[in-house]
C-alpha cells in the first residue's frame, strides 16, 4: 500500500496546508465561480479547472526547471511534441480534473466517503495560521476560487484517493500487479551497470609543503590538456575494443578504469531510465545514463559514450534477484505500475461518464 499512495501523486497524500503553499501562480483579479460544465453526476466550477491548471503548470515549471518569469513565458510558448507546452498544460489539467471526479463519481456509486478525519483535514484550512490564511488568500485569486470551494475541490482529492486505495486492495483488483509483472519491469526500467572511466583531464593533487601549508598543482598548459585527452581517446578506443572484443570487463576495471566509485560499489550502480540511483544516493550524467540503456543486460555498449569526465566504456548487468538493492527496485516499479494501471483503468471509468466541457470557457483560459 505505501508504493500505491506515493506513486499516484496526483491523488495521494493529500496534506491541505501544504497544498495551498504549492500553488502560488501570478494570475491577478479572478473572480470565477460559474458553472463550467460536468463530469458524469458532479458539476465543474472554472474555478476548479484553474486550480488544476495551477498544480499542472508548477509541475512543468519545476521539471523543467523554469525558475524565472521571462523563462517561463518563453516555455509556454515553446514546442511539445508538436504543441506549444500552454496547450499541453491545458489538456493535462482537464484530464487530471476530470480522472479525480471519475474517480468520485465511482466513490459515491460504492458508498466510500471520506472519514470525520480527512473532512477535518479539508476543512483545518479555514481556521489556519495567519501565514497559511495569506497563501490561502492568494490562491483565491489565482483559482477565483473563494475558501469554501477550495475546500471542497480538496474533499473531492481525497474521496478520489480513498477511491483508489478501495479498487486496489479489493479482491481480483482491476490494477493488481503480478509478480512476474514487477519482476519484468525491475530489469527493463532499471539497469546495474559497470564501467571503465577513462578521464579527459588528468587529475590534479594539492602537495603539502615542509611546515605543512598546501601548495596547489600547476595548471596544466592548453597544449598540454589536449596532448592528454589526445591520449586519453587513443587509451578508451583501446579498451573498448577490448572490452567489445569480449576481455573480462572486472579486469578492464581494475587495470584502466579511473572511476574510485567502481571500487567502493564493486557490484555496479543502479539506476532508473532517468539516471536516479535506486538508493536516492544521485544521479548519473545523462549521457552515461542513455548508454547504459542502449544496451540489453549483458551486453557492452559498442559506442564510445563521451561525458563531460572523459569516455565511459559501459557494460549493463541483470539486477540480482537475491540482492538488498533488487527489493527496493521491485518497491519503485510496483508504485509505477499500480499508478500506470490506476490511470488506465480511472480514464476507461471516465470515458464511460457523459462529460460536457463548456468550450467557450476553457477556450478562453490562458496560460500565463
């Protein structure tokens, strides 16, 4: 159940305060309460369409990591697989709106409504710090929504949520996920991998001097780097056909490789699709990350993968069934798969409710 409530995001671990901090935009002088149309029995205020929009719009910001307004400007108007990134924003948030009043839509035909608790949680905005109060405030005005709306587009979250915890522990679950399922995934969307680092740069020592003061190492000479990455390339180009050539990769390691992680994790590095490390320790570069993915478990990839340290001649392992590593891999893909199969089942739920969207309204909606 953990990996359920923290993969659906959008539906999980609804904490209201911190809700009305996260979406602080910069929409000014909203006053929108009308009706905007319907999701199967439960109507959609504008006001509701733009809170999503809100929560929409800071994902994409903080994923693409736009920090500044006229960054931000220039995102919206940007490409996204053929559409600019406001319409993709747009889309996202009636899809995502319209997932959380499926969802209650169904809670309610089940007789699920939320505990004398999570009312309690909704409903503590209202009687908040003066800090929350003043976020509280300003979300108004980027929703037009007024503070008894916000709590009830929050009730409907929760009820969504207490939806989807009841379809995934009733039995025969529509979203069940089997173990060889997760086995499957662990192996296709994570990798361990191993490498030999063949640095561009050679490696600087700070000296110590008789009374004990550092004395720092002597640039190297333009010249002089490229005389050394000149050689380093020649060495990588070596390894690798080594390596492709199929020389024992641990011994490549030991005898070339210049990367110290490879001795303190001697079994690999695990990673996902994105370069995360299982164990939240980082994050791979992300030219590393896309050749370790090139290739199948037990292969070497046969290209030359360039970084910003130098030539990575890459191998991809199996993740170790029997390993500490290999359960929280499983973890993390359960989570996925239980919210990719929660998605597809509550927009199959969705697409059997008559829903109306008034069009000149959502039309007229910008994002700024």
């Amino acid at each position: 159940m953990n990996a359920f409530k923290s993969a659906i995001k959008w539906i999980a671990a609804i904490v209201v305060i911190c809700l009305a901090a996260y979406f602080l935009a910069s929409i000014n002088g909203l006053t929108v309460s009308h009706k905007m149309g319907k999701v199967g029995n439960l109507e959609v205020t504008e006001a509701e369409y733009r809170y999503y929009l809100e929560m929409t719009k800071q994902t994409m910001l903080a994923e693409n990591n736009i920090a500044d307004e006229e960054a931000e400007k220039a995102f919206w108007d940007s490409d996204i697989d053929g559409k600019k990134a406001s319409e993709v924003a747009k889309e996202d948030a009636k899809q995502e709106m319209i997932r959380v009043l499926a969802a209650c839509n169904k809670a309610e035909e089940a007789g699920i409504s939320l505990t004398n608790e999570e009312k309690t949680s909704a409903r503590s905005i209202l009687s908040a710090d003066t800090a929350t109060k003043e976020q509280v405030k300003e979300l108004e005005k980027t929703t037009g929504a007024d503070k008894y709306q916000l709590v009830e587009i929050m009730e409907r979250q929760l009820l969504a949520n207490s939806y989807a915890q009841s379809v995934s522990t009733q039995e025969n679950s529509p979203i069940a996920v089997a173990d060889e399922e997760k086995a499957a995934a662990a192996q296709e969307k994570y990798a361990r991998v191993k490498h030999v680092l063949i640095m561009n740069a050679p490696q600087t020592e700070t000296a110590v001097a008789e009374d004990g003061t550092e004395v720092p190492a002597a640039e190297p000479t333009e010249e002089e780097l490229a005389a050394y990455k000149e050689e380093a390339k020649k060495k990588a180009d070596d390894v690798l056909a080594k390596a492709v050539g199929g020389a024992n990769f641990e011994g490549l390691i030991k005898e070339f490789g210049e990367d110290p992680g490879m001795g303190s994790t001697p079994d690999g590095y695990i990673i996902d699709e994105n370069g995360n490390s299982a164990d939240g320790s980082g994050a791979m570069v992300e030219e590393f990350t896309k050749g370790t993915f090139a290739v199948k478990a037990g292969e070497v990839n046969p290209e030359l993968v360039e970084s910003s340290y130098g030539w990575h001649i890459i191998k991809r392992y199996e993740i170790d069934p029997a390993s500490e590593s290999y359960q929280t891999v499983l973890s993390a893909v359960e989570g996925t798969l239980l919210s990719e199969k929660y998605e597809a089942y509550i927009d199959e739920v969705a697409n059997g409710l008559e829903i109306s969207i008034n069009e000149k309204v959502y039309n007229k909606i910008k994002v700024k």
